[in-house]
C-alpha cells in the first residue's frame, strides 16, 4: 500500500473533527498503527500557561504502570557505595570521574543520565554536551539524587519524563502499538494525572486545552478530556 493509501485508509477509519474518549482513541491508535514495525504511542498536550513566566514551567516525571515498550539506557554518575547500589539496581553504567572524561570526550550510549547532588558541581562543565541534548541530571526530573538505586529501577521499570517546550506544549511516549488496549490507557491516563499535578500555581484560565493521542506513523486522535478525569 503506498503512503497515500494507507494515509486515506487511516482517515477513514475515524471522525477526524470529532473529540473521542481516550478508550475510543486508543482503539482507533491502534487500528491506524499499519506500518511495518512497533510504532510508539505519543500523547501530544497542549497547555494554557504562559511560557515566558519561569514559575509557569511545567516539567515532572510518572511512571507507567505498564512500561514504556522500550528499555532505556542508563548511565549514573556517583562515588564509591553509590556507585555499586546503580550497578545491583540495573544500572548500564555508572562511574565517577572517568565517566564524566568519557561523556566529554563525545561518548553518549545512554538514555537517561542520574547523578548523585555531590557529583553535580563537576557536571557543570559537561552543561553544553548534554544540555542541548536534554539530558542534564535534574532535580525536578528526579535525575538528581543520593537514592540512585530506587531511580534506576524506576528508569528500568517504565519512568517517563515530561516537560513543557517553548510553545507550551508535552510530547510524551505512552508505550507501544503492540500493548493491549488496556495497558495504553492506563499508562495515558497515568501521564494525564502527572501532568495535571504539576500544574503551576500561578497558571490562570484553562490548564489542559487539548490533547491529541497518536502513533509514529498515524493520524492524530483528538480526546475530549473532560470526560478524563485527571
């Protein structure tokens, strides 16, 4: 099927203009998901804050109940006791000094980045390698951190980090085409409530105004998110 026809078989399967359930969307994600190998699930939120406040950016982390599909690459920088308790909790790698000389030298093979408080003020120089790159240690991520061993299993598990861009909006990944349609709407439902949570307490007017769940290759799904009660 060329891209076009599978494109129009994808619009056909559903009311483009109308907001579905979470439960309907996921069916239809699933349905639309014809490409030739797992595509993921993302949820795409749109949020009513002002990006230019600082104290209405809106970041955070959940972990999702039925994983996220994919096993993510853990590196953790720590001394002594710290580093062992990263490596008998799944850490890939985990190391002090000789880490953060590898990472400034161009190595990258991780997902996520944890690093232990005492560690950050010799992170700073790695600040324009893995800033741009988002993967900075942080503590409103929960990267940030003495308790390693309960963070890489968390990362291990399913967690999920989210954060707002410059225009106001998260892009998140919910788990994969393959789950059943039960596991994808539990994790969604899971990422809603981290979000509504993190609300900024100086965010006025409408906080969620849409939210649109999707695969890699398919068509936005629109939810109506009154009915999702966060």
């Amino acid at each position: 099927m060329s891209e076009t026809k599978r494109m129009k078989a994808m619009a056909a399967n559903f009311e483009q203009s109308k907001k579905h359930t979470l439960a309907e969307a996921v069916e239809i994600v699933k349905k639309n998901a014809t490409a030739k190998f797992d595509e993921t699930v993302e949820l795409h939120i749109k949020l009513g804050v002002d990006t230019k406040k600082t104290d209405q950016q809106v970041r955070g982390s959940t972990v999702l109940p039925k994983g996220s599909g994919k096993t993510k690459v853990v590196a953790v920088i720590a001394k002594g006791e710290k580093v062992k308790e990263a490596q008998s909790a799944g850490a890939d790698y985990a190391g002090d000094a000789d880490l953060i000389e590898k990472i400034q030298k161009g190595w990258m093979e991780f997902d996520t980045l944890v690093a232990t408080p005492d560690m950050m003020k010799d992170l700073t120089k790695l600040g324009k390698v893995l800033g741009p790159r988002g993967l900075m240690p942080n503590p409103k991520s929960g990267t940030v951190t003495f308790d390693v061993g309960k963070v890489v299993r968390e990362l291990k598990a399913g967690r999920i980090e989210f954060k707002m861009d410059y225009s106001g909006n998260i892009h998140t990944i919910v788990g994969k085409a393959s789950f059943k349609p039960a596991d994808l709407f539990e994790n969604t439902q899971v990422v809603l409530k981290a979000v509504n949570a993190a609300k900024p307490a100086t965010a006025k007017g409408v906080y969620i105004q849409s939210i649109t769940l999707t695969s890699t290759m398919g068509k936005g799904v629109a939810i109506n998110f009154s009915d999702e009660k966060a």
